[in-house]
C-alpha cells in the first residue's frame, strides 16, 4: 500500500506541536514546600547566686575580669561598684554592664560568661536525703534520674530508692510529687528514667529496715 506524503501545513503543524511540547517540557514552576522545620525552644541560663562569671571587655583588658556572684545576686568590677546579676541571661548582664560602663568608656562591647554556675532555685535540680553526695545541681538541657543519681554518686546503703519522689512545681504554682523508682533504675531497669525539669526535688527516704 502506498502511504501518501503528508502535505505542507501537516508538517507545519506537528512542527509547532513538537516545539510547543519541548518548551513545556523545560520549562519548572517553583513549588512552595509547606513542610516548616521544627524549632526546638532555646533554654537561656539564668545567672545565681555562687556562680563564677568572666567579663570580657573588648579593647579593655584592665577592665576585663572573673568575679563572683554574691549572696546578694551583686557582682562588682572595675569601674562599676555594684550591679545586679541574679535573675538575669549572660546576654542581659552584659547589655546592663554596657549601660553602666558607657559613662567612662566610648561604646563599649561586654560579653559575660559563666566559668563555674550554680544558677537560681529555678535552673537547679536539688537532690536531698539518701544519695551519696546530696546537693543542687544545675539543670541542663534533657537531663534525667539517671545522669541525676550519677553527678550524686547513687544511692546509700540505707536509701528506699523505691520510694524515691520528685517534688515538682507547675505553672500555675502547684505542687506535683511523682513517685521513681530509683533502686530499679540503678540495678539496670531503663524504663523507671524520666525527664527533670529545672526546679525539680528529688527526695531520697531512708529504708526503715
């Protein structure tokens, strides 16, 4: 059978077509993604009492210095007698300092840093009764029992580990007491780990027996 050719404005035609396919095939539109990254909330630590804090002046080594917090939330350096530090981040200590220094020094640029920290009530962790070295601990960011009863060295001989509770401060200023079972956890029962929140208190009871 013989195929007839195709005529002139056939061939013009599938000619456009083929260009119009080729451009659309080329050309990309932006799409927007509609997944948005999580962001994992920025904890600030907050400066207390006992904490050791180096102030470094730039261009001002006679006024850089390591000082620390006194009972009364107070530190003192060179050129300021006196300025409260408690209760506050590194980086609002170091924009007050700035303020203060502005007097005697043109445009200075502090940075605070927190060498040894205690931190306040509410950024402590504070274990108390049978551990082996009862004390208050600063809190750090997904802190748990278990790295709790490690900076304490664990359990005395007479600790009720069992009975073990966390005495915790809500939001609305209401107590919780949650019961942990820290001899299970120290004798290797993972599950009894929980999460500490910075103000818990740990209670160690001692064993009646």
């Amino acid at each position: 059978m013989q195929v007839k050719p195709l005529s002139r404005k056939c061939v013009i035609w599938l000619m456009m077509a083929a260009g119009l396919l080729l451009l659309g095939g080329c050309s990309t539109t932006p799409v927007a993604s509609t997944r948005s990254a999580a962001t994992p909330p920025v904890e600030h630590y907050i400066i207390g009492p006992g904490d050791s804090l180096e102030v470094f002046v730039r261009d001002n080594p006679n006024l850089t210095t390591t000082v620390p917090v006194r009972p009364d939330g107070r530190i003192s350096i060179p050129l300021v007698q006196s300025i409260m530090a408690a209760g506050k981040t590194p980086e609002n200590l170091a924009g007050d300092i700035e303020k203060a220094l502005s007097r005697y020094v043109r445009a200075p640029l502090v940075t605070v840093i927190v060498k040894n920290f205690v931190g306040s009530y509410s950024q402590q962790v504070r274990v108390v009764g049978q551990a082996a070295k009862p004390e208050a601990l600063p809190y750090r960011s997904g802190m748990t029992v278990l790295d709790v009863m490690i900076d304490v060295g664990g359990l005395t001989k007479f600790a009720a580990g069992n009975s073990a509770k966390i005495i915790r401060r809500l939001p609305d200023g209401k107590e919780q007491t949650i019961p942990v079972r820290l001899g299970d956890l120290m004798d290797g029962a993972i599950k009894h780990n929980m999460v500490m929140h910075p103000g818990d208190i740990l209670i160690i009871p001692q064993s009646l027996f």
